[in-house]
C-alpha cells in the first residue's frame, strides 16, 4: 500500500531558528490518524506547510496522492485533496458570511454556485452547524469558528485532513463536540496538538517531531 | 436584528447599534447607494442657496424614515460641523465682496459669508442622507451591493478584507494594550512612553503583515486564484424603482430650476 502522503527526507531551516527539520521521514496512510507532538517551534507546523507546498524543503522530496510534488503547480491539486486547518481559525475565515466561507474552496473547485451552496449547506448540516450560514465569521465563538473552518476544509471533499492544534482556546464542551466530529469522519488525519487526552481519543498513531526528526511514539 | 456598518466598530464604546428595523431598510442596497449618490451630486453641484436647503429636508426625511437614533447622529454630525464651523468664520474673510464689517481692519464679505453658508447646507445635507441610506447598511451588504453595480472587483473585497480584520487587528491592539497595563504601564509625556507605543504600533503592523500572509496561505490552501465569490440575496422590487424614479425628479427638477447657471 502507497502512503497518501509521503515526506522523504526533507530537510527545512529558517535564517534566525536554524534547522528545524533534518532528514525527516513521516507517511500517511489511509485510514490512519497520525499525532504529531513535539515542543513549540519544534518544526510542526513547518512540515504541514511542506507538505502542501506552502514552504519548499531545502532537501529532500514530497510525495502526494500518487506523485512526486516539486513546483506551485503540482501542489495545487495536492491542496484541494488535503485539507489544512490553521492554528487560528481568524486567519483562515475571511468571507463576510459564513456561507461565503465554506463555499470558497468549492467555488475555486469549479463548481457552480448553486452546487457551492448546496454542498456547503449539507457539511454544515453534517457538522450540525445548520442554520449558521447567514452568520458574520467574525462574531462567532471560539468554537463555532474552529467548526466553521473545518466545514470550509471538509466542503472540498479532501481525502486527507492536516489539522494544527484543531483544539486550541476551545472550552471542554467544544473540545468534546470537535473529537466527536473527528471520529465520525473516514479521512487520514495528521493531527498536531499538545493534548494528550486530545489524541488519545483520536490518534491510532503518535509521532513526536524531536531534533528535526519525526520519531514514532 | 440584523448586523449594520458600525457594528464592525462595537469594540469602540458607544458605538453598538440600537436599530430599530425601518421604511428605509426596506428597500435594495443597491437602489439606497444609487440615490445617496445622485442626491450627493445634485446637492454638491448646485450654485444657488435654496436647492441645498430643500435638499436638507430631504435628508432629514431620509432620516426620519430610517428612523436613526438621534443621538448617536447628532453626534457624528456635529463632529463634521466642527470643520464647517472653522470654515464659516474663515471664508467671509478669505473672499473678496461687499463688505459686511470689519473686524481688526480685515473685512468680512457678503458673498464670502453666503458661500459658506452654502457649503455648510450641502455637507450636512449629504453627510445625514448618507447616514440614513448608507450607514445603515450591514458591512457586507454594502460590499455585495457595490460589487453589484460593477464597482471594480480589487475595491470591494478590500472593503470586505477590511471590515473582516478590522475587528481582529482592532482586538489585537487591546491584548497588547491590557499586556502594557498589565506591567504598569501609564503613559506619560515622556521618552518611554512615546517608545512604548512606537513599539505598540510597529507590533501591530507585523503582526498584521504576519497574519496576511497566513490568510493569503489559507487562501492558497483552498484553492484562491484571485476571484473572490459572492452570495446574496437582494431582490429588486417596485419600490426600489420608484424611489429611483423618486430621485431622478428631483434631479431633473434641479436641472431646469437653473440652480447650476453661473
């Protein structure tokens, strides 16, 4: 079995930090929901970025869905395939309404506004965030937003979900709420969070990023 | 209760909208833009004294039946009327005229003072039309509408950008302003103070420049290839047309009355 997502021996450093990854290797395979821990700027966040091509390893490659991936234009089809959810759901909500929001990704897909609408209607209904499509992003909570960027992520049909500390400044009822949408659904997960009752309720494997590389738990 | 313009603006005291649904609410954001605009034009251009003061009382009607809330109007009215206030005690004495008096030696002119009073008559005009057209609007609204009447696309998703991180940067400047207090911070006139918010205003433009780059990544994440896309659900109804057709009389009605012959 191919992993869906593959970094091989990618190395990544920045001018004031140095290296943060050195010859790492991590893969994911279907069905699989990988934690990733490690301290802060120990290089999480980084490979995510790497591996849908928002930085370019100094070394090493990325493999994803089926091909070697190199340049902005290959990663464009790795991006609607893998759905990113950032750290902060401010950066990532940017429409005026909600439904505007989940319906960006769909819309870039090509999908006419009439189907836009309706799947970003469904994932919200499947999130049971229905009801919340006339709402202004930014006067939602901290939970109702993290939920809103997941549908706009989930409205993109991904095969994969890159998630960076999905439960961050949530209250333990959303928390709650968020692992139980996470459970339900099918995709590969790679997951960053500090939680530990976090990922034991979700992760089937721990990696931890330590000294540039990944090392399974 | 729907959500207006200023409503991005709540974390600025005294500024949550206590809106009670109105006539004016009733009508299309894009029929309500249009007309503050002509009205705007026809008010702005005229030469004579009385066309701004009938427009005046337009105004006043606009915003009866928007029913603002009075103080809040008053206020930010009056904010402007502080400049129109410097200006009409300026220009009698910037104008050449008939003189009217003399004060120190320097001569106040009839058409200086009439000129002035013009413009304050139009200002206010516009100024409270706006308020009662336009500054009702939701944020958003206004964005959709605008992108409606083809204003060019890059305006209107800055305008949507805008009102979509003004709140975010706006609560950012708090944090870091609560941290400051936090360490005992009181401004004074002093070196330290004025480095202090040096520094809090350099914080807040990197940040900033930090945080657009993220949402430019998620943007990419999603699939941006420079086209926002836009939902709404305005109608176009009767009257809407007839409040067009409203303003378009008086416009015409301006035209022939000769209010803008030299």
């Amino acid at each position: 079995m191919t992993a869906l997502i593959r970094a091989e021996q990618v190395s990544y450093s920045y001018p004031q930090r140095g290296m943060v990854l050195d010859q790492a290797d991590l893969s994911l395979y279907a069905g699989e929901k990988i934690s990733l821990e490690g301290s802060n700027g120990a290089g999480k966040t980084t490979l995510l970025n790497l591996l849908v091509g928002l930085n370019k390893p100094k070394a090493g490659s990325i493999y994803a869905f089926g091909k070697q991936r190199m340049v902005e234009a290959d990663f464009i089809e790795v991006r609607s395939k893998a759905g990113f959810l950032f750290q902060d759901p401010d950066d990532q909500l940017f429409c005026p309404t909600v439904l505007e929001d989940v319906a960006f990704g769909p819309m870039n897909q090509g999908k006419t506004p009439i189907e836009a609408k309706a799947i970003s209607l469904d994932v919200l209904d499947c999130l049971g965030m229905a009801g919340f499509e006339e709402r202004v992003t930014h006067q939602l909570s901290g939970g109702e937003k993290r939920l809103v960027t997941l549908a706009s992520v989930m409205a993109m049909k991904p095969e994969v979900l890159l998630l960076d500390e999905p439960s961050n400044a949530l209250d333990k009822e959303a928390r709650l709420r968020l692992i139980e949408v996470l459970q339900s659904l099918p995709q590969a997960m790679i997951i960053i969070s500090h939680e530990p009752s976090f990922l034991e309720a979700l992760a089937t494997r721990r990696t931890r990023l330590e000294g540039g590389k990944v090392l399974d738990v | 209760m729907p959500q207006f313009l200023e409503h991005s603006m709540t974390s600025w005291r005294g500024q949550e909208v206590e809106h009670q649904l109105s006539i004016v609410d009733q009508f299309d954001p894009r029929a309500r833009i249009i007309t503050a605009l002509v009205f705007a034009i026809v008010v702005v251009f005229s030469k004579t004294l009385w066309l701004p003061f009938l427009g005046l009382l337009l105004a006043f009607t606009f915003a009866l039946s928007a029913s603002l809330h009075i103080k809040r109007t008053l206020r930010r009215v009056i904010a402007m009327d502080m400049f129109v206030l410097l200006m009409i005690i300026m220009l009698p004495f910037t104008m050449d005229g008939t003189a009217l008096f003399h004060v120190f030696g320097f001569a106040a002119s009839q058409e200086g003072f009439i000129h002035a009073i013009a413009i304050a008559l139009k200002a206010n005009a516009v100024v409270l039309a706006l308020l009662a057209l336009v500054g009702t609007l939701e944020a958003s609204v206004l964005g959709h509408a605008l992108a409606k009447l083809y204003v060019p696309e890059k305006l209107v998703h800055l305008l949507l950008f805008t009102v979509r991180y003004l709140d975010v940067i706006s609560r950012e400047y708090k944090s870091m302003r609560k941290a400051m207090k936090a360490r005992a911070f009181v401004p004074r006139n002093n070196l330290h103070t004025w480095r202090s918010y040096g520094y809090l205003i350099g914080m807040l433009l990197v940040r900033s420049l930090e945080r657009s780059e993220r949402i430019y990544a998620a943007m990419k994440c999603r699939g941006y290839c420079g086209k926002l896309y836009l939902f709404d659900t305005m109608s176009w109804q009767v009257r809407d047309t007839c409040l067009l057709v409203i303003i378009t009389v008086f416009a015409v009605f301006a035209i022939f009355s000769g209010a803008y012959a030299a």
